[in-house]
C-alpha cells in the first residue's frame, strides 16, 4: 500500500466518516430527552455553591 493509495482512502472514506460524525453530534444535540440535562450543564456555572 502507497501513500497515494492511503491519502485516496482518507479523501474519500474519511470526508464520509467525518460527515456522519457531525449529523450524529447534531442529533445528539437537539435530541429532545437530553434537554433537561444541557439545560442544568448551561446554568452550573452561574450557580453559587
């Protein structure tokens, strides 16, 4: 295996993987059950202890 045949794997195959990272991280994010939770994780730093 070459270099070119990696650097041709990682153009194609990593651009994908990269892709279905971001829409997995958006789901993730906007998930409605995880509201609450990024919710109590923005307001934490403001709570006094």
């Amino acid at each position: 295996m070459t270099h070119q045949d990696v650097a041709n794997f990682a153009e194609s195959w990593g651009l994908a993987f990269l892709f279905i990272m971001f829409v997995v991280a958006v789901v993730y994010a906007y998930w409605p059950g995880y509201k609450k939770k990024f919710t109590k994780a923005a307001s934490r730093p403001l709570d006094e202890e």
